[in-house]
C-alpha cells in the first residue's frame, strides 16, 4: 500500500510540474496575443481616426 501511495505521490508531482511549464506557454501565447492586438490598435485604427477626424 505504501508503495502505491508513493507512487501517486511521484505521479501527482510530475502532473504539477507539466501543469506549471504549460501556464508558462500559455502566458507567454496570451501576453504574445494581447501585445499585437494593442500593437494593431495603435499603428492602424488611431492613425486612421485621426485621418477620418481631419476630413470632417
């Protein structure tokens, strides 16, 4: 019994260990995702209002 307990032990740290390197990558794809939307944001639509604004 101990020996089992033992290895769900080492099963269960193993799990963790994967679980931490992926919300690693997926903060890593999100922070990617949020910075070239807000990158699009300010090179295209603010110059492109304003260059609207300017011909009312």
């Amino acid at each position: 019994m101990k020996a089992a307990i033992a290895y769900l032990e080492v099963e269960v740290a193993e799990i963790k260990a994967e679980v931490k390197s992926w919300s690693r990558w997926l903060l890593l794809v999100a922070g990617t995702i949020i910075a070239t939307t807000w990158l699009t944001v300010i090179i295209l639509v603010i110059p492109l209002g304003f260059v609207l604004w300017k011909q009312i």
